[in-house]
C-alpha cells in the first residue's frame, strides 16, 4: 500500500471511527474539548505511524488505545485531576493484563449511550444555533473545520471560533456529559432535531453560492437522525425526522438538470427518485405513526412528504389531504414559513385565489421581509390568476433577495416568461 494510499485509508477511517472515538474518551474525561484534542492527537500518530507499519485490522481500537494512552500522559501533567488519572491508569492497566482483550471493548456496551450523550452535548441549547450546527458537523459529522466553511459559505476562522467557543461555553456551563431524562430530554432532543435538520435543509437546498444543492450535508445528517433513531427508539419525532429526510433525499437526482439547474418538485422526472429511499422514509413514518399520540411538527412534515412520494405523477397528488396536515402543522407549531408553504397547498387544493388572500396578509409580517420565497410564491399565484406584470415584478424581487445563484437565474427565467406572455412552471 503507498502512502498516498494508506492516507486515504486513514481519512476513510477518521470519518467512521471519530464520532465514536470522540464519545468514548468525552465519557472518560467529561470534557468534550479535551475529548476531541486526545482523537486529534491519535490521528496524528496514525499519520505517522500506519504508512510505515500499515493500517491496523481493527482501527478503531488502535486509535481508542492510543488516545487513552494520550489521557494518561495529560492527567499525569495535570496534579488537580490526579484521582480521574488513576482511574484512567487502572482502566488501561486491566486491559493490558487481558482481562479485556479488545482494547476498545470497554467501551462497546456503552457506545450507543455515549454517542447520544455527545449528541445531546453538542446541541445543548446553552450554545448558539450557530455554534450548535458547527460542533456537531465537527464531532459526530467528521468534517474538518474547513468543510464546515466550505459547506456554509463561511470564512475558515469564522467556524473555528464557533467551535472554540462553543467548547469552551459548555466547559464554563459546566454542562454534564449525558443524555438527559424526562422533560429535560424532551426539551433537549426538539435542540438535537432542529440542528440536524438545519443541517440537512442546507444540503438540500442551499441557502448561498452556486449549487443548488449540498448533497454531502444532507448525507450527514442522514447519517446522523439514523443514528439518533437506533439510540431513541422509542422517540416518535426522531422518526419522523428520518422519515421527512429520507423521503425528500430520495428526490435528489430529480432536482437537477443536466446543468446544474433547479427543477421543481411538479416538474421532476418521478422515475429518476431513489424508491429505495421511498419506502425507508415511509417505513420511518410508520414507526412514528405506530408509537401512537399525535404526529408532530417533523412527522406531520413527514406525512406532507409522503403524499407527494406516493404520488405516481403530480396530478395524483392529494393535495386537500396536504392542506389538512399543514392545517395540523400550523396549530402545533406556527410559524410565517408554515403558513406561507400551507397557501401554496391550499391554492394546490382550492384554487391560486385562496392561497394569494393568505400571502398577501403575509407581506406584512417582518421576519418575511427579505425572505425571497414570499415574493416567489405571490409571483406564481399571480401569474396563474393572469396577473402576469405583477407577477414579474414579484419574481425579480425575489431574485434580488436570494443569495444562491441557481435560484436566481430560476427566478429570472420565470420573470422573463411573464414578460414574454408564456405560461410559466408551476411553484412547488
């Protein structure tokens, strides 16, 4: 194997093994921040070491070993924390005489329970939304700090900061290293699914620059509600999440033309959906539905989801009953966007008239003022009620308000078409 050969075995196994191994040592040292520097300090070695003796047959565990070793030298610096360096020594010291062959046995039995606590760490609501998205990528995502940049158009020094800030807070907190119970869980959990769906919804629809889409955020965050889903089980919102992810990734071939452009969920080729996709977001969205009690905000988003899957072309679409489940969505969790995608199913339901009399109350509301779908939704109400100069004028607004470059040029288009007299594509 050449060097260039066992790096890239090194980087594949960082991205399987990191989030785990950075789990395994924060339970040991209760500090997040040291967690992750004692990893970095293992993956350095492996960069040093594996090229000249080759990659180990378990990884993970050489690194899991290599990094306790790396906990003892610091607590033995560290005179205030000698009592957690002896039983850091004693712990090594029992798997060196054998009575745990597998250097990262120890840990196996916890493993699930120690990445739901990082996970719960990494959201706690004490940090920034921000600062949240940025220390999950970085501990359960695997992504260095510069993708985190890259992915949301961000200066490398902008996203370090967050991280080291966002540590340092929960080390000031004195935030625990733990899943919490009961209605702290339920609070806490509701932080862990808005940051992973943030993380996904920029994947599938990129907020700047010239992709119309992030496919490696929303694999991320796949990766991560299923992990989440196999730690809570019995959590009907984490299915649902799962389900809405799934469902809407299997779009994904769709949404692009041959060059880089957006289609429109009515205007996308059905067949180019991954159905595989399909059927494991409405397997998750059984799950959810099965745990009982009443859908919530990311199951009823799910079921929305799941009539346009089950949908063989977008005439079948039942689009009364997605009226009815953004009704429900509306009164459980109401928001300017949810009334805004809850007008375009009504005008889908009952006619372009219904769904404009809501936007239009809408343009009042300030958290929509630079929101550039409010202008793009009132510019496709308009031009099939043949308002067409009012809808060009809508469409160029909000061209003007996105910052992603595809969209844009969408927009434009659509503008161009109302000047020109033809019919334009229908909005999703």
């Amino acid at each position: 194997m050449t060097a260039s050969d066992t790096h890239r075995a090194i980087e594949a196994v960082w991205r399987i093994e990191s989030a785990r191994l950075i789990a395994g040592l924060a339970r040991l040292v209760r500090d997040i921040g040291l967690a992750e520097e004692l990893a970095q300090d293992a993956l350095v070695a492996a960069l040093e070491r594996w090229p000249e003796s080759g990659v180990p047959e378990n990884p993970g565990a050489w690194l899991m070993a290599t990094a306790k070793h790396r906990a003892i030298d610091h607590f033995r610096r560290n005179k205030r924390l000698e009592r957690k360096h002896e039983e850091l020594a004693y712990a090594l010291e029992v798997e060196r005489l054998g009575a745990v062959p597998d250097p990262d046995a120890a840990l196996d039995d916890d493993i699930g329970d120690d990445l739901l606590r990082l996970m719960f760490t990494a959201c706690h609501p004490v940090l920034s939304t921000e600062a949240r998205v940025a220390l999950t990528l970085r501990m359960l995502g695997g992504l260095t700090t510069g993708e985190i940049a890259r992915a949301f158009l961000v200066p490398e020094a902008t996203v370090a900061q967050r991280i080291v800030r966002a540590k340092r807070t929960l080390a000031e907190a004195r935030v625990p290293f733990e899943a919490p119970r009961g209605a702290e869980r339920a609070a806490r959990l509701s932080s862990v699914l808005e940051v992973v769906y943030l993380v996904f919804n920029e994947g599938y629809a990129a907020t700047a620059g010239d992709d119309w889409m992030r496919p490696a955020l929303c694999e991320d965050a796949l990766r991560l509600g299923r992990i989440l889903a196999e730690l809570a089980p019995l959590e009907p919102e984490v299915h649902g999440l799962v389900a809405l992810m799934e469902i809407q990734a299997s779009r994904a071939g769709a949404r692009i033309g041959p060059s880089g452009e957006p289609v429109l969920l009515l205007a996308q080729d059905r067949a180019r959906w991954d159905h595989v996709l399909v059927r494991r977001g409405l397997a998750a969205l059984g799950r959810a539905e099965q745990l009982g009690g009443a859908l919530g905000p990311y199951a009823l988003q799910a079921a929305i989801a799941a009539c346009h899957a089950r949908a063989r072309t977008p005439a079948e679409t039942d689009w009364v009953r997605i009226a009815a489940l953004y009704d429900a969505l509306v009164q459980l969790a109401p928001s300017p966007v949810v009334e805004l995608n809850r007008a375009v199913a009504l005008a889908m339901a009952f006619g372009p008239a219904t769904g404009l009399e809501i936007v239009e109350a809408l343009t009042a509301e300030p958290s929509l003022k630079a929101y550039h779908l409010l202008p793009s939704v009132r510019g496709d109400l308009l031009a099939k009620l043949g308002r067409r100069d009012e809808a060009r004028v809508e469409f160029e607004r909000a061209a003007a308000l996105t910052r992603n470059a595809r969209e844009r040029e969408l927009l434009l288009e659509r503008a161009r078409v109302c000047a020109g007299g033809s019919a334009p594509p229908e909005q999703p």
